[in-house]
C-alpha cells in the first residue's frame, strides 16, 4: 500500500493521541493524596458535670463514682473527635458530644478531647488539623466521713454520734479508774502505697472553763496507726479549729483519735482527823498526765471545839503506809511531815504538785478568796472533744 501524506498525517496524529493517553495513565496511577496533619487552636472545652465528689466508703478501690462529660464546640467544623480518661471506665471513646465515665478509686482525674478538621486543598493534597484539649479543672474524688458510728469506740457511752452523723462528741463528765486513754478508731484500705492528704476539724469544750487554771496535759491526739499526726494541750475554748497533714507510702491503715481523761483515781488519799470524832478518809485524784493531785474538801458545814482540822496525805504502795504532811519550809511537803490545818467554815480545792511521783508541795484554794470552782462536779478540767470534718485525698 502506497502512503501519501494525507495518510501520513492521519497515522502520526492517531500515534500521537495514544501516547498523550497512555502517558496520562500512567501518572494519574503512580500519583498518590498527599496527607499532612498540622497542629491548630481549636475553640472548645470539657464540661464535667461534677468537680469536687466526697465519698464514704473505707475501701479504696471499691468505689462507683459515674462522673459524665459533655463537649462544647465553639468551632462548628470538626470532623471528628476522641475522648481520652486515665484511670476511668471506659478510658477512651470516639464520635460522642458526652459520655459517662465510672471511677473506682480516690485521687484526682484529667480528662482530654482529641479534635480534629480535615482541609482538602486540591484533590491530591489534603490537611488534617488537630488540637487536645483539656479539662480546665481535674475531677477530684475524696473521702468524706459521714459515718462516725462506724468506729470502734473503747467506750461507747462516751462517743456520741449527732443526728446528722456527720459530728460526734467524746463527752467527759466523770473521774475516770486509769489514766488510759479513750480511743475510736476506723479501718481504712486499698490506697496503693500513695500520699494521702488529711483535713480534721475539731474543738474542746471545757464544762467549766477557767483559762488561768486549766492544766496543759495532753488531752487529744490523732494517729495514722502508731504515727501520731498531732496532738492538743493548750485549748481555745468552744472554738473549731482545722488540722492539715500529709503522709506519704499509705495503703492499709487505721485512723486512730485518743482523748485523754483529765482526772483518774489515785492511789493517794487524805487522812482527816478532827476532835471528838473518828478518821476519815477522803479520795485524791490524778490530773492526767500534769503530775498533779487535786482533791475537794467540804467543810462549809463542820465545826471542832478547836476550830480546825488537820489533813495527811497518804498511801499504801509497796506493802507498806506512807504519810506526808508539811515540812518546816512553808508549803513545801515531807515524808511524815506536820498534819497540815484548815479552818472549817468553806468548800476547798487542795492541790499537790508531785516529783518523780512524791508529793512536793500544796495549795490550797478557798472558795471564800477564789472564783475556782471548788467542788468535783463544778471540775474545769472535764471537756468535750467534738469533730465535725475529716477528709482524705490523694495528693
């Protein structure tokens, strides 16, 4: 076949398209989208629907606390999100405006919203953006007691729960057989070697408050098992105050409040003797841990030939009588001392200072020249111990 130019030109220009084709085939399928993702501000926020939770159970760990948060998108165009919870159940979750979230444990809980916005620039060439936003406050869950008449009381006629059982008193109005302490305690566990934060509210109360006379002995403690965490001696009266501690590396332990009695029964007595009449002895009695005897003595109604009556103080240790009465030195005290005198007629309050447990000297208190009270139920060492807060979180 003979090929003329008309024919050339047509078979060059077939030629032509179909290499234009099959060049343009093959670049379109050796051409991928190219993917980017950037980071960018992204307006939006995280609405718990609780930020503070007090809960009551002892048992870290055993807890069910459903906390539910909402997101609030201020940039309308988001094509996709992802919520993030350490330590909740579920601990992620995609494609959701809320969810609710359950707690097992005590402690303190973030929350993060992954946000994302897809930009196609040309149709090989997309932008993905993304912002993690957090919550603005984290969720605290902390332990608030409510059951104070779950403790375990060494005296349960002592430790008054109030209705509320968000309070309770230790009372105190009797003299006490030892020096022992009252003692409550509650068992707490499951808190994983962590640091712990305490806040307890307290106050004493005196029955009969008399701020220069009051005894400065230990009257309150507070122990983390054998640890004690803080101790009162010197007392504002009727006024609360907030005892802040932290402890670190707690998981099982007890937490423990001691009240100390102010008076106990002592071994040591008064030897009364007055004229006409036989002996009779009266009872003394121990300021607790103050080193102190104190004892009350009614004479408003007694009346001797002589006019007064003469004391010992004594006892019976060891298997054998001891009597101490006044030395030659003023109010200072001897074994086998002077008989010590009073004039009927008044109420007393006597007082012994001891050393080393021996009487060293006295006092003596007359209603006529005092406004102490002189009677044993009219006691200004007696007081109350009332709690009101005790919270726990882990720091």
């Amino acid at each position: 076949m003979k090929l003329t130019f008309k024919s050339f030109l047509i078979w060059t220009m077939v030629f032509g398209v179909v290499m234009i084709s099959t060049y343009c085939t093959a670049d379109l399928e050796s051409t991928s989208y190219i993917r980017v993702s950037r980071n960018k501000e992204i307006k939006a926020r995280i609405v718990p629907d609780s930020i503070l939770i007090y809960r009551s159970e002892r048992a870290n760990g055993q807890l069910n606390v459903p906390i539910t948060y909402k997101a609030v998108l201020l940039d309308q165009e988001i094509d996709s999100l992802e919520w993030i919870f350490p330590g909740g159940n579920p601990t992620s979750l995609k494609e959701a405006l809320s969810a609710e979230i359950i707690y097992t444990d005590y402690g303190s809980y973030t929350s993060q919203l992954v946000l994302t916005q897809v930009d196609t620039l040309n149709l090989n060439y997309i932008v993905s953006y993304k912002d993690t936003i957090e919550v603005t406050r984290p969720v605290k869950i902390a332990y608030e007691e409510t059951n104070w008449d779950t403790f375990i009381a060494s005296n349960e006629n002592q430790w008054f729960v109030l209705p509320n059982s968000k309070n309770v008193i230790i009372r105190e109005n009797e003299v006490f057989e030892q020096t022992s302490p009252f003692e409550a305690r509650a068992a707490f566990t499951g808190f994983n070697n962590q640091r712990l934060k305490f806040t307890v509210e307290y106050k004493l109360t005196h029955k009969n408050y008399f701020q220069n006379a009051v005894s400065t002995n230990t009257k309150l403690e507070v122990l983390i098992d054998e640890l004690k965490a803080f101790g009162i001696s010197r007392v504002t009266n009727d006024t609360y105050f907030t005892q802040e501690f932290y402890i670190d590396n707690l998981t099982d332990f007890d937490f423990i409040i001691k009240k100390y009695p102010a008076l106990s029964r002592s071994s040591w007595e008064l030897s009364l003797s007055q004229s006409g009449s036989a002996d009779s002895n009266l009872a003394l009695y121990d300021l607790v841990n103050q080193n102190q005897l104190i004892g009350y003595l009614d004479l408003s109604e007694t009346n001797t030939s002589s006019g007064t009556l003469a004391f010992l103080l004594q006892t019976n240790l060891n298997g054998n009588d001891f009597q101490f009465g006044a030395s030659d030195q003023g109010q200072l005290m001897a074994l086998d001392g002077t008989p010590i005198s009073l004039t009927p007629g008044a109420n007393y309050k006597l007082v012994f200072n001891l050393e080393e447990g021996l009487p060293e000297s006295y006092r003596i208190i007359d209603e006529k020249f005092t406004t102490l009270p002189v009677r044993l139920e009219e006691n200004e060492y007696y007081l109350d111990a009332t709690f009101r807060k005790l919270l726990i979180s882990i720091e």
